[in-house]
C-alpha cells in the first residue's frame, strides 16, 4: 500500500498540535520532527527499521482543492474519540460518527475539517 503522504499546511505550529491531539486518539505518534515538518505513524519501525506507513504535515501552500485523507482506527471507540479530540483541538465538523450504509454495512467513520480545511476522516470496518 501507500509508504507515506503528505499534506502542506498554512500553519505548521497550529496543524501540528491538531493532529498531535487528533491522531493519538488512534495510536498514531510523531516520528520525525522537523523544523517545518512532522511525520506520523503508528507504533515503532520494526527490527529492520522500517517505520511502516507514515502520514505527514509540512509547511506550505495547502494543495487545491483539498485531499481526503482516512486514517483506519481500530475500533467505533476510537472513531469517536477522533471525532472529540479533533474538534476540541480545533477541527470543524464534517459528519459526526456513525454507520455509512453506502459504503458497506459496517462501514463507521467521522468527518472533520482540519485547520486549513482538509477532509481527515477516521474509519473502522467491522461489525461491532
């Protein structure tokens, strides 16, 4: 699948304590650190020191028109606790927890609007 992606933001210091906040609710943490930029992923590289999947912000001119990005959580708790995080940190609502029939029957994602209006969504797949 996808190594790794990155969005640019308008406001790094302000992106990054968004997604500091509303990425941990799903177990994602920082990897590197930059002075403009910061990966995300989840857990520690392996043995060999591949890091797995890395999601990340850098400095810029946010791209137009905006990207979807999904992160896949692993439970409806943790959609919901996004969901929380990411407005308490400052995200807009973009469609609150709950079913999404349309994609599957299990299909449980949260919408939200990141700083510069990207579309961050958390999903789960399984039946409860």
């Amino acid at each position: 699948m996808l190594d790794h992606i990155e969005i640019h933001v308008s406001n790094f210091e302000r992106s990054r304590a968004f997604y500091l906040s509303a990425l941990a609710t799903m177990g994602y943490v920082p990897r590197k650190a930059l002075a403009t930029g910061m990966g995300f992923g989840v857990g520690e590289p392996d043995n060999d020191g591949d890091p797995g999947g890395e999601f990340w912000i850098h400095q810029g001119t946010p791209s137009t028109p905006r990207v979807h990005v999904a992160f896949r959580a692993r439970s409806r708790a943790e959609v919901d606790a996004f969901h929380r995080a990411a407005l308490e940190a400052g995200g807009r609502d973009n469609g609150g927890p709950g079913l999404r029939p349309q994609y599957h029957p299990h299909y449980y994602g949260a919408f939200i609007l990141d700083p510069d209006g990207y579309n961050v969504e958390a999903v789960y797949h399984r039946a409860v």
